[in-house]
C-alpha cells in the first residue's frame, strides 16, 4: 500500500513537473518576483563583465599589434639595405650582425612599446607615479652631472 501511493504521488509530481514551464514553477515559489529580478540583475551583471573582458581583450590586442608595428621597423629598414645594396656578397658577417642587432633593436622596442602602452592604459595610477618618480631621479641626476661639469 504505501508503495502504491508514493508511485501514485511520484506520477502526480512528474506530470505537474512536466506540464509546467520554468516560468509557472518560479511563480509558484516567486510570488513577489523577487527570484526572477534577482535573476536578470545577475544575468546583466554577466553580460557587462563578458563586455568588459571583450574590449579588455580588445585592447591588448591592439596594444600588441602597434608593438610589433613599431618593433619591426629597425629590422625593416636594416633588411631594406642590405637588399638594396646587397652587402651581403661583400661583407656576410658584418650583414649577420647588422641583422642581429636590428632584431635586438626591435625587441627591445616591442618590449619598451608594450610595457609603456599596457602600464598607460591599464594601471594609470602606477603608471604616472612612476613616471613622475623617473622624471625626478632624471632631473636630480642632471643637476649632479651639471654641478660636477662646472668644477
């Protein structure tokens, strides 16, 4: 007996469970709307931080794409010469290094660039505090060197 009437009450839960939609059931435990606010407050909040991490993303993007622009012209103009004057055939190692150093040249740039741009745009607050503080060791550090000249 007590078999029959769970399966009895199992059958009824089941068939109110699928004869309802999701939005009956909130109404039948959410009679204020309470629930169903608190959910759409939520799914903004989602959406505004997938927005953000988006143009976030976006942004570093471009931050990477201007860093490689810039840290590719020392190797562009180094290579535009040595194929314009082919010196190559005439000095191979001297070519090598100019190419070396080109490359050097540019990841230091890419590097410079990058840091500069992700600090100006991501972490102002760091970033003016230490420009300041480099503006200020540079300008003690001219006045030692111009002290020093003078004697």
């Amino acid at each position: 007996m007590k078999t029959f009437v769970i399966a009895v009450l199992a059958a009824l839960a089941l068939q109110v469970m699928a004869s309802s939609t999701p939005e009956e059931m909130y109404g039948m435990y959410d009679k204020d709307g309470k629930y169903r606010e608190m959910r759409a407050k939520v799914e903004q909040m989602k959406h505004k931080a997938d927005e953000a991490r988006a143009e976030e993303n976006g942004r570093k993007m471009r931050i990477l794409l201007v860093s490689l622009f810039i840290g590719f012209v020392p190797v562009v103009a180094v290579g535009g010469k040595v194929i314009r004057k082919q010196t190559w055939k005439t000095n191979s190692s001297g070519t090598a290094q100019a190419l070396v150093m080109a490359f050097a040249g540019g990841a230091v740039l890419f590097a410079f660039n990058y840091g500069w741009l992700y600090m100006k745009l991501f972490h102002e607050e760091i970033f003016k505090l230490i420009l300041s503080l480099v503006f200020i060791l540079l300008l003690i550090a001219l006045g030692f060197y111009l002290a020093r000249k003078r004697k």
